[in-house]
C-alpha cells in the first residue's frame, strides 16, 4: 500500500552553536506524516525503528497492530510485514495491546521483536518473507544484530538479562545463551572493531561494557542520569565517543577513558533511544514530553553542538536518520510515524 501523507509544513529554525564557533546556518525542514494502517483511536505503542541504510528503508515495528511497517525513504511507500501475535497487557494501571516493538538490520535479513508472543523473527531485507522464529523465556526490549559473532543480542530488563542468539544462518535464529545482569537493561551499541556491547541499568544510573566474546562484564560506569536512569545510546565507528541518554539530554562518554563525560546538550524532556549517523557526525534525539527534534553534531573532540530544533508532537520520540539526514519519529499517541526531511532532500 502506498503512505498516507498529511499535509505538509515548511519549518525553519536557527542552529545553536558553542561559544566562540561561528553560528550555523537556518536549516529549513518539511514535516510530514505516515499514518500506521489499523491503529486505534487512542494511539499505539511504537518503540525502536531500525534504518537498512543498504535498501533506504526504515523499518517500524507496529506493536499492537500486528504489524510492521517498512516504509521506502526517498518514496514514502509503505510495505506490510503482518501475522505478529498481539497480547493484552496491563502497564501502570492501563492496558494496552502489545506486539511487534524491535528491529535489526542484518546480513540480508532483518530481526524483529515482539513483545505478543515473546518472539524474534527473521524477515527478508529485500522480499520481505518471513523466515524463522524463536520465542525467549522473557519479554524483548532491544533487539540488535552483531555482525562480529553472527549474533542477535536482545535486551530483556523484566528478567534482567540479555539473551543471545545464534544468526550463523540468517534466517533460523536460535537461541545460543542468557547471561543474568544486576539490573534492567536499556539502550544498547555494539563496537564490532573492538569486539564490545554496551548497554545501560536503568534503575542503578549505570553503563556497562560486555566483552562480545565471553560475555563477561568489563566495565561499569556512572551514567551521571539521576533518578530516572540512563536509555539509548549511540557509538561513534571510532569506538571512542559513547552517545548516551539521560531524559532531559543527551552526553557524549569517552570510551577510552573509563565512561569520562566529555559533554552534554539538552533536549527536552523524554528521550529514549537515539540514532547516530556517522558520515555527517549528526545525532538525533526526540524528546517526547517536550514534542521536539534534536539534530546535533558531534565533534572531532565529542563536544556536542545544537543544529538544529524541530517541533514535532507530544508523545513523539525514538527518531532514527537516513544518511541525507531525513529523520523518522514514532508517534504512537497519534498512530502515525513523523518524516522529518531537509528542504534540500524534500521532493
């Protein structure tokens, strides 16, 4: 089926510069909309979105929906990948429909998480068939593919643990081990270079370095959040510069120098996971309570700079950025994923 597009609207807004740089340019973006087939009224539950940066494709999981979207870049086709189990959940007094929530782009396929059945599925990049499944003792949060050991490694904070699955053949994952952590994982980097996964304890305020190879614990550092604790993070190709999200901001922490915070930006309220592209050293961050989009650069140095700011919607959050810097935002509360493009790449 093709995008359901919204009216839309030229934005332009001022980047905001450290002191003693020269002021960036006004970027100017559209904002679009690609409203999600089927979902309720009163919205949905959208989590990670996953860019095949191969394919131009960025791929949206559609919790209870039973559904994910893949939608074309540059085109704004929607493609369907359906049959995902859904499953009622009660979540802080409310209850809500749960099921496709994670994805990973692979090698030729793509992972995808369900929190319905507690299942990852392969599916193929290119034809979009579905292969093989696998379903875990515990509920999938973040599910990311390491191209280093052929493996998925998917974050289940509700049983502080993180399973690993065996991708040797990319379309029949199975289950390799479950390692027990001291806290809930959240937000997750692979260094496949190095050989190294990193992903944060949401309730101990803390980061966490884990050898690819034994699965051990190699380094645990403050991440300086405060109450609410850490979420996503980013890696730099380097290794060095480690994107981390405290709610309100985002910070840079020196990988090489035992998890040092070498600079923050602000955001706004309600980031969760961020995305990273490295040709253009840009970051992404959108703050959900505050409704607003954050490109930053991140320097040579790791000091982060403000591009850019882009009003969105309440509730909008978990951006992901193709490399001509076009940005995808779930917005569950509205059913609809936000496109965010550069004037420049705007047809």
């Amino acid at each position: 089926m093709r995008a359901l597009l919204m009216s839309s609207t030229l934005l332009a807004f001022t980047g905001v510069s450290l002191a003693g740089a020269v002021p960036a340019a006004k970027p100017s973006f559209t904002v679009e909309s690609v409203a999600i087939p089927n979902a309720p009224p009163g919205g949905l539950f959208l989590d990670y979105l996953a860019v095949d940066r191969v394919r131009g494709r960025v791929w949206v999981p559609a919790g209870g929906t039973g559904t994910t979207l893949v939608i074309e870049a540059k085109s704004g086709k929607v493609h369907s990948v359906g049959n995902f189990k859904t499953a009622e959940v009660e979540r802080r007094g409310q209850k809500r429909m749960v099921g496709p929530s994670s994805a990973s782009v692979g090698d030729g396929f793509v992972y995808v998480g369900s929190r319905g059945d507690s299942s990852v599925c392969a599916i193929n990049a290119a034809s979009l068939a579905r292969a093989g499944c696998v379903t875990l003792t515990g509920s999938p949060d973040g599910v990311v593919y390491v191209a280093k050991t052929k493996e998925v490694w998917v974050t289940t904070p509700r049983d502080q643990s993180i399973v690993v699955l065996d991708v040797s053949k990319p379309a029949e994952p199975k289950l390799a081990t479950t390692f027990k952590l001291e806290g809930s994982p959240e937000g997750y980097a692979v260094d496949d270079v190095h050989g190294v996964f990193y992903t944060n304890l949401e309730d101990k305020d803390q980061t966490l370095r884990i050898d690819l190879a034994s699965k051990k614990i190699t380094a645990t550092w403050p991440a300086q959040c405060g109450e609410e604790g850490p979420g996503g993070l980013a890696l730099d190709p380097s290794g060095r510069f480690l994107m981390n999200v405290c709610r309100d901001h985002v910070e840079v922490m020196d990988a090489n120098a035992e998890g040092k915070v070498i600079s923050k930006l602000d955001t706004g309220e309600g980031v969760d996971a961020i995305d990273y592209v490295p040709s253009t050293r840009s970051l992404y961050a959108a703050a959900g309570r505050a409704g607003k989009l954050t490109v930053a650069h991140v320097g040579d140095d790791g000091l982060l700079t403000a591009a850019a700011t882009i009003d969105t919607s309440q509730g909008a959050r978990n951006a992901v950025a193709t490399d001509d810097g076009t940005a995808f935002v779930a917005d569950g509360p509205e059913g609809k994923v936000l496109v965010v493009r550069p004037a420049r790449a705007h047809k």
